[in-house]
C-alpha cells in the first residue's frame, strides 16, 4: 500500500479521530486532554563543581491534542505539553516549560505525494543538554523549527525530501550564542519486502551564531545507505 496514497491517508485520518482517542468535539474539532506531575530531587541544580546546592523541583503538566479534519485526506493537528517547574527551595529559579513534541502540522494528501507543513515549539530547562553551561540554575532555551516534508510513494519506489529552518533564543541562564541553522534532506528508496527498503540519503546544513561571542557560520553534509 501506498504511504501516501487515499486509502492510506483515510486510515490515518480514521485512526486519529477515533471517538474513544478524544475527549472533547468541538465543532470540526476534536481534543484530547491530560495532566501530569514530576517530582525531582536535585543534588546540583547549578551544575557547578563545588559548593552544589539541593533542592526538590515539582513540575506540573498540562498536555492538549487537536485534530481537525479539512477534508477525507487532510487534516490540520496541534500537539501541546507545557507546564511549570517550581523549586521548593529556590524560587529564584521557578520557570515556564513547553515539552519538545509541541507542534502545530498540516497534512496534505495529492494523489501519490503526501506533504506535511509543520511548526515546532519548545522552551527547554535542561542545562546538561548544553555543555557550556556551567553555575547557572535557571537555564531556559526557546527552539522554534518551521519545515516542509514532502514523500512521493510510487509503492516500490519511495522519494522523500525535506527543509527545516530553525531558531535557537537563550532565555535566561546563558549557554551557547543565539543562532539559526537551515538543514535539508533527501533519501531514495526501492521496497525489496513489504518490511525491507533498501535506501540512500543525503542531507546537509548551515548554522550561524548570532552576538558578540559568535564564530564564524559551519556547513554540514552527509550521506547514508
């Protein structure tokens, strides 16, 4: 079956809306909803070689699903998980988060070719992910990616390209320059079994740093079978 043939996107759209996935109709719409809490006990909430401060962080979570379908084939979906992270004792350093995963994506299905359009959000808190960031307990990092993803499935042929343009803002806390990076990507592929695909990709990219402390901008490429 064709990835991005009718029946395929019909089945997709099927399985997305399905009365028992959502809690909620609202006109076109449908919503699902749900709640969460972590609590974390940190023995080094600055990240910093001496003198490591403790502390017990609760972290309540609100996550939102919406699927609304435009047609038979297309649909238009918001994914969203943002909460707060609140130190029991350091307050200094209570923060806003937004889950990686959030994204707003539009599906678009055209005979054999399915196009997704997407916009993806997070508000990071977590330093380890930066190594440059050292004694500072209140890192936040905004990331914002806007990107196209085309696949055109000819049932034993499959082509797939991609573009995604991406901005990095440093909230608070420091860590790595403010910059943008541009990657793109394109992969071939034959299905030798219905589980097998037999593939080359190739995909590059160029980030730039903004500031006083920028370096210079850096290509990437690379390519795979």
């Amino acid at each position: 079956m064709s990835l991005a043939s009718e029946s395929a996107a019909e089945a997709r759209r099927k399985s997305a809306s399905a009365p028992d996935s959502f809690d909620l109709q609202l006109g076109p719409t449908a919503w699902s909803f749900g709640a969460g809490l972590d609590v974390e006990a940190n023995g080094n909430i600055r990240f910093t070689a001496n003198d490591a401060q403790f502390d017990v962080i609760t972290r309540p979570q609100l996550t939102t699903r919406m699927v609304w379908p435009l047609s038979e084939a297309n649909s238009l979906d918001l994914a969203l998980a943002a909460g707060y992270s609140a130190y029991a004792l350091h307050p200094e350093f209570n923060r806003a988060f937004i889950a990686p995963g959030s994204e707003l994506s539009l599906d678009l299905y055209v005979g054999d070719f399915w196009i997704n359009l997407h916009d993806r959000l997070s508000v990071t808190e977590n330093a380890y992910q930066d190594p440059t960031v050292v004694g500072s307990g209140d890192y936040s990092q905004l990331q914002n990616v806007a990107g196209v993803a085309a696949t055109w499935d000819l049932n034993k042929l499959i082509f797939r390209s991609g573009y995604d343009h991406a901005t990095y803002v440093t909230l608070s806390g420091g860590g790595v320059p403010e910059g943008n990076s541009d990657t793109f990507g394109f992969s071939a592929g034959y299905r030798w079994r219905p589980t097998t695909v037999i593939s080359l990709e190739s995909g590059g990219g160029r980030i730039s740093y903004h500031g006083d402390t920028a370096g210079s901008p850096a290509w990437d490429w690379n390519m795979s079978r």
